[in-house]
C-alpha cells in the first residue's frame, strides 16, 4: 500500500558509537521512504515550536532512512487547521543547526560547564520539576490567575 499509516511512529539516530542519542516520536506518518508525510496533532494553537520540532523529526527521519520526508504538517485539533510546509535542503539546514546548537548547550550543562538558564512559559505545565521550581511555579499560579503577574 502507498499510503501506510504509521500512528505514534518512533525513529531515531545516533552518533559516535552510541554516546548521542536523537530520538523522535511522531504522531502520524504517511507513504514510504523519499515520501513521507509526517502529521504532528496538536490541541491548543499552534505555534512556531511546532514547526521547529516537525523539522527535527524531518532531520531524523533524512538521517535514518538516508531520504527526507516530502512534506510535514502540524495539524490543530481545536482549530481544524494545517500548518504544512515542504522538506527542503534548506528546511533540513536549519535543522541541522537548530540541533547542534541544542546538543552543544546539553552538553555544557552536563560538563557543567554552564548553569542552566530558568526560563518560564507553557512548557512549565510539563516540567518535571514544576512543584519544586520557584519560577515555575510562580509562572503556573499566574497563568491559572491566582496571582498578579506584574513581575513576568
């Protein structure tokens, strides 16, 4: 069949005998190596995260199969809308930057040789230390309305 759908697909990648590790998780692929379609669902708005996370996919997928994805697509669930965009040499590009910068600030805090930076937003629902986080925890209870938010 063209067209095999592959539900909650998992690929990855490594590096260096194993010592690096990229591993992704898509929701929804489509078709066969050279052209797949990776299907990203989301509920809530979508965001340029979304795109950014579909191109890593992309990046692995090119990595592993040694040919990229046709196209990708974030697909809003509340909002019945597509976000899509082609894979390009230059979509892989960024990708490929995005990633290795990434890696590279893994790295660091591993080596310790940074601290790491507490940054809130949406993604402290998800943390697992938002019940310890001061910030975290500051941010959420600003976010559910339980206290001003004139120090974000």
């Amino acid at each position: 069949p063209q067209w095999r759908p592959l539900v909650e697909y998992s690929a990855s990648y490594s590096l260096f005998g194993g010592a690096v590790l990229f591993t992704s998780r898509m929701d929804l692929v489509l078709g066969h190596p050279g052209r797949k379609v990776i299907i990203d669902l989301k509920t809530g708005r979508l965001t340029p995260t979304h795109r950014d996370d579909l191109r890593f996919y992309a990046l692995i997928e090119t990595l592993r199969s040694r040919q990229p994805p046709r196209s990708l697509g974030s697909y809003s669930l509340d909002s019945a809308r597509l976000d899509e965009e082609d894979v390009t040499e230059g979509l892989l590009q960024s990708a490929v930057r995005r990633t290795a910068n990434g890696t590279l600030l893994i790295a660091d805090l591993v080596l310790k040789t940074r601290q790491p930076e507490v940054r809130p937003g949406f993604q402290c629902r998800w943390c697992p230390e938002n019940e310890t986080c001061e910030v975290g925890m500051k941010y959420l209870r600003q976010l559910s309305g339980e206290e001003d938010d004139t120090d974000l």
